[in-house]
C-alpha cells in the first residue's frame, strides 16, 4: 500500500489536533500554566500526537496536561511547594523545553507507529511505547506534585536511609510514589475509555487482549520510569550550590545572572532532559511489556 492515501486521510487530523492544541494552549497561557513558549511546545507536540496517534492519542494528552495542570496549582501557595519551588530549575509556568521534554518522546513515537502501519506487530508496539511514555511524564508530575507534600521527609533513591529536604532531585517519598503510581494507571485508565470511543465512532474493534496489554505496560512502565527519573536525579543530573541561599538546587544560575556551583552531575542533563529520557525508559518499558504479554 502506498503512503498517498494515508498522508491524505490524515492531514485533517492534523489541522484538527493544531487547532485543538492552540486552544489548548492559548487557555493554559491565560491561567499561567503555560509561557508564550509552551504554547508552542504544546501545539508541536498536541498536532503531531493527535494527528499521527488519532482521537485517543490525543486525548491522552489532553487528559496528562489537564491533571498535571490541575496539580500544579493544588495547595500551590503552601509552605512544601514554596519551599521545593525554590530548588527546581523553573518555575511553575512550562516553557517550550518542559513541553518538549513531556510529550516529545509520545509525539515521535505516534509519528513511528503511523509509519509503520504497514507492519501490525511493530506499529502496536510502537503505539504502546507512546502510551508508556505518556505515562511516565504523567506518573512523575503527580509524584512531584503530590510528593512534596508528604509529613514524612523524602529518602534519596540511591540511599533510602540518607533524608533529604523536599523537592530534592532523587529524593522519594511513600506518598510520591504511590502519586505515580496512581499517575500510571490514570493513563491506562484513559487509554482504555478512549480507544473505546474512538473505536465505536470509526466502527472499528481491536482485540481485548491486546488493549490491557498496553494497559499493563503503561502503568507498570510509568511508575518505573518515575523511579527512573528519581534515579537520573540523584546520580547524574546538574546539581548546583547556591551560595546566597545556602542549599542545593537545578538552577545554573541565580534571578540576578549570579552563577551557582556546579557540586554534582552533567552539566548538560537538566531536569528536561532528565524527563525526555525517562519518557523513552518507559516507553521501552511499555513496548517490551506489550510485545510479552
């Protein structure tokens, strides 16, 4: 089968899925979620997602930005969340890296399974991957979020003895990861209804077993990629010194230009970074699982 037909049929889900996320976007910039430049990253990555992985896919994100979104303001102005604030290389409103870091590793793989439909086994695999990665940034906003507020201090994942402040890269807590946990499963969760939908309006069906496949890698693919975002933290992300404040922090830099101390870390592998290749782990993690089962 040649890719003319294909291209066509999806080109208006692609100006759908660019209209859709501009909206989106432009209600996110309103309410401060997002910076001029989020909304760039999220009309890329909500036009290629939805375009390329269809109605559910694209849902899917819709369902990771609302509830991260919807989290990120919960208790915003408490003590924890002011005080981990502090520590975190941005703030609260996501720019184009943070959106990038969040849904381009979903957006390339909708994009793969869509070229490889041709080849059933690979494309399933593929979208599969894309709802792992969906889950992971899903799973890892809902433990940042919710595991600041933890009464019990984080433990660093490396050394689960060691007590480290909250909002410390690699620091986990009980709380944290039963929020990614639950993060995980809400996408599987979505996933499920969603294809649903999809499917009863395209008249299609796909196979029981091979929907809670995917359900199963998701959620199991989102919790370990958060650990594995924890772990990335606590061994090889950036880590500076600031001497003005006196503690550890992802900022290079000071709100005046005034250079931090590198203390740890690549300098390259900022918390963005750290997401994207924690999406890619789960994603792997998914399509492995789904590939088993």
């Amino acid at each position: 089968m040649g890719l003319a037909l294909p291209i066509a049929s999806v080109v208006p889900r692609l100006v759908a899925g660019l209209i859709i996320s501009a909206l989106i976007g432009w209600l996110a910039y309103q309410r401060r979620s997002l910076s001029r430049s989020g909304v760039l990253g999220a009309v890329i990555t909500g036009t290629l997602i939805f375009g390329f992985g269809g109605l559910a896919a694209g849902l899917l994100l819709i369902a990771f930005f609302t509830s991260s979104s919807l989290l990120s303001h919960y208790k915003a102005n408490s003590a924890p969340k002011r005080s981990a604030a502090e520590q975190f290389d941005k703030g609260g409103q996501r720019d184009l890296g943070q959106a990038l870091a969040n849904g381009g590793a979903a957006a390339g793989l909708a994009v793969l399974a869509w070229l490889m439909q041709d080849h059933p086994a690979l494309a399933g695999a593929l979208y599969a991957a894309m709802v792992g990665a969906l889950a992971t940034v899903n799973a890892d906003t809902w433990a940042t979020e919710l595991g600041v507020l933890s009464a019990a201090p984080p433990r660093l994942i490396t050394r689960l003895s060691r007590r480290v402040p909250p909002g410390t890269s690699g620091g986990i807590t009980l709380l944290g990861s039963s929020a990614a946990l639950g993060g995980a499963a809400f996408i599987a969760i979505a996933y499920v209804i969603f294809t649903l939908v999809e499917q009863a309006l395209a008249g299609e069906s796909r196979t029981p077993s091979a929907r809670w496949a995917v359900v199963v890698g998701a959620t199991v693919a989102g919790l370990a990629g958060a650990l594995f975002d924890s772990l990335l933290g606590a061994t090889v992300q950036a880590m500076y010194y600031s001497e003005r404040r006196g503690k550890e922090t992802e900022k290079a830099f000071e709100r005046d230009g005034t250079p931090n101390r590198l203390i740890r870390g690549w300098p390259w592998l900022t918390n963005d970074w750290v997401n994207f290749l924690a999406s890619l782990f789960g994603a792997a993690t998914s399509a492995l699982i789904f590939s088993i089962l």
